[in-house]
C-alpha cells in the first residue's frame, strides 16, 4: 500500500475515535449534571 493510503486511513480512524470519545464524555457529563 502507498503511504499516503495509510496516512489517510490512520487519520480518518483517529477522526472516528475522536468524535466517539467527545460523545461519550459529553453523554457523561449531561448523566451527571442531571439534577
């Protein structure tokens, strides 16, 4: 594989996991400040 195919899958994964990561603690966040 071209390295530039490779540098474009490790980023969009990293995209991925970024954007899971944010909802997830933004989900915790809202559970928690629920009165």
């Amino acid at each position: 594989m071209d390295k530039v195919k490779v540098r474009l899958l490790c980023a969009r994964w990293s995209l991925v996991l970024a954007v899971r990561l944010s909802r997830r603690t933004t989900n915790t966040l809202q559970t928690l400040n629920v009165p």
